[in-house]
C-alpha cells in the first residue's frame, strides 16, 4: 500500500438487522437536512435531464 491510501472496508449485514435512516436524519440539524435533500433533487435533475434544474421561462408581472 502506497502512504496515504485509504483502505476499504466492507461490512455485510442481514436486512432484518439493518439500522433505519429515520434516526440518523432526524438527529441532523434541519439546515443539514435540507442540504442533503437539495444535494439528492440536482442528482436527479443530472440524472433523469442531463441539466441543472432551471425555470422554463422568465415571467414578468406588471402594474395595470
């Protein structure tokens, strides 16, 4: 192994003993939740549009 490198580690664990996400988020400060979950909607606009997700069109309101 070369000085730094990172070694891997892989642990294997049965369905029925894996741990729920549910505690982890809902121990994470809301500004840290909604950075992940803003995190996962640019994946998927990556993902499923080949693009960053922008509006369609630019709307301007005016005063009758």
């Amino acid at each position: 192994m070369k000085g730094n490198a990172i070694q891997k580690v892989v642990r294997k664990i049965a369905v029925r003993d894996q741990k729920s996400d549910f505690a982890y988020w809902q121990s994470q400060p809301p500004a840290t939740r909604l950075a992940a979950l803003e995190e996962t909607r640019r994946e998927y606009h990556r993902w499923r549009y080949g693009a960053e997700p922008r509006f369609q069109r630019v709307f301007t309101v005016t005063k009758r």
